[in-house]
C-alpha cells in the first residue's frame, strides 16, 4: 500500500480530529491528497472535492424524498452524474498510483456494486466536510 508522507499523515490526523465524528474512508482521503501532492495536481483534488460535496447534498435530500414524489428521478439522475464524475477524477489521480493503490481503489470505487456505491457515498461525506473547513 502506499506511504503517505508526515506532511499528508498530519493532514489527515487534523481532520479526523476537526471533523465531528471522524473520517468515514480516512486513509482513502489520505492516498488521494497524496496522490494530488505529489503530481502538484490540485485542481484535481479540488474538483474531487467539489464533486463529493455536491453528491453527498444530493444523497441527503434523496434519503428524505420518496420514490415516485416529485422531483425524484432528477435527483437520482443528478446523483449519478455527480458520482461518475468523482469517478472520473479519482481515475485521474491514479495515474500515478502503484499498482497495488490503483487495485484497491479500482475494487472499492470503480465497481459496479452497491457496496461500491457505499463506498463513494462515505467518501463523498469526507470530501464534504474538508470542503466545509476549507471554507472556514
């Protein structure tokens, strides 16, 4: 698997702490500042994170409505299209990901499974709340 270095452990330690309740996928979260880090690729990073804040807004009002209220369908399209695009990010980031990295992520992120789906749901509540601290 691969190391992150002290400055993205550091990170990663200050928002678990800052952020009620922790990080769902914390060394998840780690792999993908690292990854940003070193290819210097911060719109990437914030593009991931712009895509998971706007699919975990949508997953949230899509639990309160029911299938069949109006309106449903267009969330549920748009939450499809939100995480497939976090997809398509997180694909980009791993182009410089070992293999054994570009394995796990491609079986936790990039199946077609509802565990998959889990997954980028959890991980888009992280994203989220780094992009509420950023804004603080």
């Amino acid at each position: 698997m691969m190391q992150l270095s002290e400055d993205t452990l550091s990170v990663i330690n200050y928002l678990h702490e800052a952020i009620e309740g922790g990080l769902r996928k914390r060394n998840d979260v780690g792999i993908v500042l690292e990854l940003a880090a070193t290819s210097d690729d911060a719109e990437t990073f914030n593009n991931i994170t712009r895509l998971g804040t706007g699919a975990w807004k949508v997953y949230g009002t899509l639990r309160r409505v029911k299938p069949g209220d109006e309106g449903y369908r267009l969330l549920e399209e748009e939450f499809a299209r939100q995480i497939n695009e976090l997809r398509e990010h997180l694909a980009l980031l791993m182009n410089s990901a070992d293999d054994e990295t570009l394995k796990r992520f491609d079986e936790v992120y990039f199946g077609m499974t509802q565990g998959v789906l889990r997954n980028l749901v959890d991980l888009s509540h992280d994203l989220s709340k780094i992009k509420d601290l950023q804004r603080v």
